[in-house]
C-alpha cells in the first residue's frame, strides 16, 4: 500500500511537500516503504507477545 499508493497514485500530491531534500512522492516509494516494514514487524512482535500472555504460552 506504502510503495504502490504513496508512491504511485498520489505521487503528484505528495512531490508538493519535500523532505529532507527530496520530494515526498519518491521518499515514499523509496524509504517509506522500509519503514512501514520495520513498524510492521514491531506491532507483529507487540501482537503475539500480547497473545503468549493471554493464553500462558509465553517464553522464559
């Protein structure tokens, strides 16, 4: 969603607004997606964490 809609559909919109430099369009389709990746894999780890506790399968 990051890389396909950022970085491609509102790409025009979003080259309005710059960042760091760059345009924000092209940060999206470079960078963005890494990130949203990143955040991803935390709430993923915050998630199952939650789900051990609940069901009393969490690891020492």
């Amino acid at each position: 969603m990051v890389s396909f809609g950022f970085g491609l559909l509102l790409v025009e919109p979003l080259n309005e607004i710059r960042l760091g430099g760059y345009k924000l369009g092209f940060w999206f389709a470079q960078q963005g997606s890494i990130y949203t990746f990143v955040a991803l894999i935390f709430w993923y780890t915050a998630k199952m964490n939650k789900l051990d506790k609940k069901y009393h399968v969490e690891e020492s």
